[in-house]
C-alpha cells in the first residue's frame, strides 16, 4: 500500500494493500479502494464509493456517492481472467454510476478519455472504449464493446447495443435504443433510434464554419438519396469532398464496423 503523505483518508475508508494513493487525494467515509487500484494525483472519492479491480483512475477526476468503479463485468463469458479499467483525467462521475473492467474476448480493457461527465445511474460496460467530453446523462445504459467517440452526448434513459459506435460530435436524444453506428455529428431522435439529422447546435457551439455545416449538409443528404446503396453513395462523397468534417464521417462509415449503419431518413 502506498498512500501519499498529501492525502486525506477518511478514518472509516478501507484501503487494502497495494493500492497507490497520489497526492492530494480525498478518500471520504466508508469507501473501500482494492489492492489494485491506482487513484491519480487529486482524485476525490466523495464517500460511500467501491473502487476495486485492476482500475487506474486520472487526475483530478471526481467520484460520487454509491458508485462502483472497477468491478467485474456482467458477461456470463467472464471467467475471471485479468482485464483493466482505465479512467482518464478531470472526469466527474455522479452518484450510483457503474463502469467494469475489460474481457479476454474484448480486448481486456475498458477505457475512459478526459473530461466527462457520467450523470446519475449510468453504466460503462466491459471493454467499452469511451472519448473526451463525452456527456452521458441519467441512467443511459453503454453495453460491452461500443465505441463513442469525442463529444458525444447521450441523452437520458437510452441505450447503446453492443458493438455499436458513435462517431465523434454526435447527439443521441432521450429515451432512445441505438441499435446500430451513428455517424459523426449525426443527430439520433426516437423510441428506436432515427437518424434525424446533424447536430448543428454542437457544431456552431465548437465554432465550426460556416462553409464546413454547408458541406456537411449537404452530405447528409447525399447520404440519403440517389443510387446505388449506403456504402457507394459515402465512397462518391468521399472522392469529391474538400471539407475535413466531411471526411471525418466518410472515413468513419468506410471504417471497421460490427454494426449496420443508422441512415438518413
């Protein structure tokens, strides 16, 4: 067990040996950290939170009440191989949320970008690989092996099949079941996951042009028109677009996919 002098644990915190504590963490009462677990500089347990497993977890990342950080995932395959779960930086996971550790069959790692924000009740289930700000709001559910990309927001109570992506910059709205790949800044409404649009909101927040939304409305709707099937008509933007957002997308349909795509409607 390594804590750092700079740390403060709570009298009523169970630390067992082999954790790493950095500096300047809190861990508050009645948390448990296991002899695997490695809490960053600045990491704060708020109290009441299980961390275990062969988890790291970044800087100043802040967990809340009741969450559960590290545990094994709910895949009958798992045998008790070893997996990871690694967590990134500045995140901020709110009270009662779930993310487990990687399976052989996925990988054996679970990982978590920079900066996001895990509201409520959600979960990250085994060998998910999640971005940068990515935004998942009360209890949205991501099943094992998904791939959401920077900037994606979820919307509450949804789900994410497995082996789904969703590309970076895109919005899943609430109460949604995404069942297949969501374009980057695509736009998913309905009880069954629609491809309804672009999330032009997203876009002009982050300060993309003017000419770069033109070009990205325009594909959209290329994507879904004129002959030939989803496949053929991205590889004819893909030859004729100067626009990198564009790009971003064709790259990411023409990209490797366990999954159909969601497609315009």
């Amino acid at each position: 067990m390594a804590i750092s002098p700079k740390a403060q644990v709570h009298t009523s915190a169970v630390i067992e040996d082999g954790a790493v504590i950095g500096e300047d963490c809190k861990v508050g009462p009645f948390c448990v950290v296991g002899p695997k677990v490695v809490l960053h500089d600045r990491v704060e347990l708020k109290s009441h939170v299980v961390v275990t497993g062969d988890t790291e977890v970044g800087d100043d990342t802040v967990i809340f009440p009741f969450s559960v950080i590290g545990e094994i995932p709910q895949d009958l395959k798992f045998k008790g191989e070893a997996s990871k779960l690694v967590i990134g930086k500045r995140n901020r996971i709110r009270e009662s949320v779930t993310m487990n550790c990687g399976t052989e069959g996925g990988g054996g790692l679970t990982r978590v970008g920079d900066d996001g924000l895990f509201m409520h009740g959600c979960h990250v289930a085994h060998d998910a690989q999640i971005g940068d700000r990515v935004i998942l709001v009360n209890s949205v559910a991501v099943a094992g092996h998904c791939i959401l990309e920077d900037d994606v927001i979820v919307g509450g109570l949804s789900g994410v099949h497995q082996f789904v992506r969703i590309g970076k910059g895109a919005i899943i709205g609430a109460v949604c079941m995404v069942t297949n790949d969501v374009i980057p800044y695509g736009l998913v409404q309905g009880p069954r996951g629609q491809l309804d649009g672009l999330n032009l909101v997203g876009l002009k927040r982050r300060g993309v042009p003017r000419e770069d939304i033109s070009a990205l409305r325009k594909a959209f709707q290329e994507l879904g028109e004129g002959e030939g099937s989803f496949l053929e008509r991205s590889k004819r933007i893909g030859d004729s677009t100067q626009s990198a957002y564009v790009k971003e997308i064709i790259d990411f349909v023409l990209g490797e996919s366990d999954r159909s795509f969601l497609t315009p409607q």
